[in-house]
C-alpha cells in the first residue's frame, strides 16, 4: 500500500471547493504548474479525471461531486484537530469562514460583519452561502462553518444560540396610501396588492391565517425569492410587502422605503446563530462566534434570549418570516 499524502486531500479540498486550478493555486499560496502537477498525481490516484474542461472553466465529475463533501468533512476534522485551545489572537488568524445566511440578515449585518473582520483579522476571509443548502448535511460535512438566521431544520447534535428576536412590519415606498396617516385597518391592508418574498414559491402563510380569522383575504399579485429583489419592486410599484422590524428596515430606509405598523398580530421570529459540535472549543470559531453575537446585538439591540434559553435548548421555530411573506 503506498503512503499516505495528506497534502493531496487539502489539494483535493481546494480543487473541488475552488473548481479552478489557478483559483486552488491561490488559496494554497502556491503556483499554477504546481497545482496542476497536483492535479494529474490526483487523477492517477483516484482512476478519475476529477476535473474536466466545459468552454473556459472546469466543471467536477460525478466522482469528484460524490467525494466533495466528505472531503471537505476530513479536511475541517484535520484542521480543528491541530488548532490550539487557546485564546485566539484575531490578527494571527488565518483562516475562511464559510456562513450560511438569509439576504435580510446579510444586508443588514453583512458590511458591519465584513468590515470588523478586516480591522481585527485581516487574514480572515469571509464566503457568505445563501439559504439553498437548507436541510442538508452541510453543516455535519463541514461545507458550512456558522449558520445565522432561522434555525429550525437542524440536526440533533448541531449547538444552537438564540441571538434575538424580531416582529414584522409593513412596507411600501414613500407616499403609499398605507404609509401616510394613521396606521392601516386590517381592511384596508387586506385590500391592497401584496408582494410575497418566498425562495421556493410556497403560498399561503401565517399573515394569511390571521386574515382569515377576521374574515379577510388578501391579494399576492406576484412573488420573488430574494429581500432585495423585492425592495426594489416594492420601491417602484403599488405593491406592500413585509419585513423583519429593526433588522429588516435599514436596506428598506436606504432606498427610500417607508414602514407602517400592521394591523394583525404575528408570532415573532427567533433568529439564531448554530454550528457543529466539533467547532465548539475552537478559537477561531468562538471568535466568530462572538463576532456575530456582537454584529446582531448592536443591530437588533440587546436581546435577553440567551439567558433565558441554554444554547442547547433554544425553542424551535416554525415561523417562515425570512422566506414566506
């Protein structure tokens, strides 16, 4: 049996991770040619081409797409492995955290989070995932470093921390009939044109229901998949939509979006920070960890969750505020 070479799987991790000879290269710190040497010794091990050309760029075999994620697994196991229990120095990290977020909570604490990073750890960088690995194993296989947000699809061992809570609002740009006087009747609200933020196109939600129980309905004329995406219609049209209050209305604001009380009652949101056990007592992550505690903290205001709940024990939520309204 020939010996083992862990630098290869590394090399493997970066290759699958990057998709690119020149992208892997770089984040090993070293050459081109040298990566691709690498890659060749790669296919010979394997019996698989791993990589294959598809017009300018690379595109992964059906053996290298089965491999990656317990490739990925392997190399995080290694690295907390041989990550010191100390205290971490920020400065002296280097290291890529990969965080899974909603694009609300990214572009409300997605630029103070960024920005922290590079005054304290210049040599931290940062990948930020959409929500599209929901329900999957990315967290157990190493793919996803930190989730934020609604967390309530987990695994059983996954360590979970309640970060704060939010209610919503209704929104509509500037001058909007439900933006000018008095906080909207539930009538009137259910009259208007609504806009849904939903990823994966789901119909009725909760601001439904509560409709319903006073007899009223109301009109989704269209639906997007993105908080963004939606502001931007909302700023341009006669639709109303909703957003998380406090953590939600700061992009709103920016583009001149205007928020209005609304007349039902909504369960509020839990939002929550979780990880994998096997990151718990490492430093770097604790120091993230406490980062985002910080980021969230400062923009939603101090939340007593945490004192109320373990981190082990926080209250499951069903509510799908972030992606449903």
């Amino acid at each position: 049996m020939p010996d083992l070479d862990l630098n290869l799987l590394v090399a493997l991790d970066a290759l699958l991770e990057e998709g690119s000879v020149t992208g892997a290269a770089e984040r090993l710190h070293t050459s081109a040619p040298a990566m691709s040497r690498t890659l060749g010794r790669l296919r010979r091990v394997l019996g698989d081409p791993l990589l294959v050309r598809a017009g300018r760029g690379l595109v992964p075999t059906p053996r290298a797409v089965e491999l990656r994620a317990e490739v990925r697994a392997l190399v995080s196991r290694g690295q907390a492995l041989l990550v010191p229990r100390a205290a971490a120095e920020p400065a002296e990290l280097n290291r890529r955290f990969t965080l899974q977020t909603g694009d609300v909570l990214l572009t409300t604490i997605g630029a103070t989070l960024v920005e922290t990073v590079r005054s304290q750890a210049p040599a931290v960088t940062l990948r930020f995932l959409g929500d599209h690995l929901e329900g999957t194993s990315a967290m157990r296989d190493g793919v996803i470093d930190l989730e934020v947000g609604v967390t309530d699809h987990l695994d059983p061992e996954t360590r979970t921390e309640p970060l704060t809570t939010t209610g919503l609002v209704g929104i509509a740009r500037t001058g909007h009939p439900l933006t000018n006087g008095a906080p909207p009747t539930a009538e009137q609200f259910a009259a208007a044109d609504h806009l849904a933020v939903s990823r994966h196109g789901r119909g009725p939600g909760p601001v439904d229901q509560r409709l319903a129980d006073l007899g009223l309905s109301r009109r989704v004329v269209a639906s997007v998949p993105s908080y963004p995406a939606a502001l931007f219609l909302l700023r341009d049209s006669e639709l109303v939509g909703l957003a998380p209050a406090r953590l939600g209305t700061p992009a709103a604001e920016a583009l001149g979006l205007s928020t209005f009380p609304l007349p039902v009652n909504l369960p509020e949101v839990v939002l929550s920070m979780a990880w994998h056990p096997r990151n718990d007592q490492d430093a770097g992550h604790r120091w993230l960890r406490e980062l985002v505690r910080g980021v969230v903290a400062a923009r939603a205001g101090k939340s007593a969750l945490s004192a109320l709940f373990p981190a082990e024990s926080l209250p499951a939520s069903n509510h799908p505020v972030l992606s449903a309204y």
